[in-house]
C-alpha cells in the first residue's frame, strides 16, 4: 500500500453539516475560492478542501517505482472523509473532481448525503477520449458528448505541441492564457487576480510537474468508471453548468437526465472557472441543496 499524505483544511463548525469539495483533476484545493469557501461556512457549513495526491502539499509520487490509477484517486476521496471522522458528507465536485464525486455516489450512496456536480461530464461517458479526439481533429462517434468549443480546441492544439517553458514568467503566462480559455467569454477575465492565484499555486506546490502524474492514472486504467450507473445515484443531486462552458458544454444536461430527480442549474455567463461573480449564486444554491 502506498504511504500517501494528503493535505486538507476545513472551515466552519464542526457540528455543521459537511461539506466535502473536491477538485479537478491536477488541481490544488485552493481552487475553490477562498470567498466561495468563506461563504458556505457563513452558511453554517463545515466545509473541507484538499490537494489530490500530487498535487499542492500532498505526497508526490514517482508514478514509474508506485503507479496509481484514477480509481486510486477516487477512494482519496473516501480516504479524506475517514481523516476527518465523516461517516457521509455533502460531496461538491468541480470538472473532474464533479466525475470523482458521481462515482462514489454510485459505489457507496450511505457516504453521500448530497451531490453537487459543476463543471463536468457524465460518469462513464469517458469524456477525455472526446477531448483528444477533438484535439486530434478526428471525428466523433455517433452518441458522443458534445465536444469542446472551438476556442478550447485551438489553444489545447498550441499547447500540447508548444516546447518547455523557458522560465517561470514564461510558464505563469501559459497558465493565465489557458485559464482565460477556461473562463470563457460570458464575463470579463481578471488577469491581476489570475496571477495571483497562479503564483499561490506555484509557491505551495512541493513539485508543480507532478500533477501530470493523473494522466499517467487516467492511462493506467483508462476505463475504470462505472458505465450506465447514473441511474444508481440516491442523493440528491444539484448539477451546475455555465451557460459559456468551453470544455464540456451541456454535458451538465446528460448528467441531470440520467440522474433520478437531478436538478439542473444553468449560470449566466460562467465558464468553466469559478470566478468571483458567480460566488454568491453558486453558494446561494449549494447551502439550499445541502440544507438539512
């Protein structure tokens, strides 16, 4: 068994209803914004966020001595709830950290007492193969998700063919262009707040290259969801989706379909980011939905 630590912090009290938030994939904890964060403990929330192995301050692994694969990632979550003594817990997932989320509603629904799924694709419809296919120009089977928007595909075109960084101005310049593209066009993209939260996310990571490490898992195992299980799902389920969603638009409608009871909640002008504006609504709707 492998010795991983995985770093976490909560808010809130802890006899308020828990709030569990997971990441997406290669993703820091701190992602999810400190004032979203902020709010939901105002709230009367315990609300908890963590680095995913490789990633922030979490253990990094040499995936070539101790590989892992995405369903190891997975039971993380199941591992962070036991950390912090929850028997079940209200899971909010973002993008692929919404994915990690439907899968443990699915395989252990006495954990989850609520769903909330943003940003992400249905567990099981294998959403990366579309994105690659997408990246590489082929076409789409018939039944596929929709995919990405053209101006996701265009940069991710560049960026997978651009050579290494030169310096870290260089690298920090990439990764405001893409979370730009990320956040789409419905609203105005703050690049000074953008860098500051890169830089936040540099400083804290033990080794930033490690979190490519999740491709390597999604590799190792390639199709280890649950396919056709949606239907499974006993919680209560919220799905958000940005009305200028660039990376999986609609896929948030398949997933309320497919759900029993879903309930699907469209923002205005949000992409795939969690930026400032939408804090009050996305908050707002998840206190109502984990309510007791």
């Amino acid at each position: 068994m492998q010795n991983i630590e995985l770093w976490s912090e909560e808010f809130g009290n802890t006899n308020d209803e828990p709030i569990l938030l997971i990441m997406g994939s290669m993703s820091q904890g701190i992602l999810w914004p400190d004032e979203f964060v902020g709010r939901l403990a105002a709230g009367g929330r315990r609300v908890i966020r963590y680095d995913h192995r490789d990633t922030g301050r979490s253990t990094n692994i040499d995936f070539e001595a101790s590989p892992y694969t995405w369903r190891d990632i997975k039971n993380d979550v199941l591992r962070i709830m036991d950390t912090h003594g929850l028997e079940s817990a209200h899971l909010v997932g973002h993008s692929a950290g919404g994915l990690l989320a439907q899968w443990v509603a699915v395989e252990h629904p006495e954990r989850v007492r609520t769903l909330t799924v943003i940003g992400a694709s249905p567990l099981g419809a294998f959403e990366g193969e579309v994105i690659m296919r997408a990246l590489m120009g082929q076409p789409q089977p018939e039944g596929s998700l929709p995919p990405p928007t053209k101006e996701f595909i265009a940069f991710f075109q560049q960026a997978i063919t651009a050579p290494p960084a030169k310096d870290r101005n260089e690298q920090m310049d990439r990764l405001i262009a893409e979370a730009r593209v990320l956040h789409g066009q419905g609203m105005p993209f703050d690049e000074d707040a953008e860098r500051l939260l890169q830089e936040r996310i540099y400083e804290r990571a033990t080794n930033l290259a490690s979190a490519v490490n999740h491709r390597l898992a999604h590799g190792a195992e390639p199709r280890a969801e649950p396919v056709d299980s949606l239907h499974l799902v006993k919680a209560p389920t919220l799905v958000i989706e940005g009305t200028h969603e660039p990376a999986k638009p609609g896929h948030g409608a398949l997933i309320a379909e497919r759900i029993p009871g879903a309930e699907l909640l469209m923002i205005e002008g949000m992409g795939h980011m969690l930026p400032p504006p939408v804090h009050e609504q996305l908050a707002t709707a998840i206190l109502a939905h984990t309510a007791g």
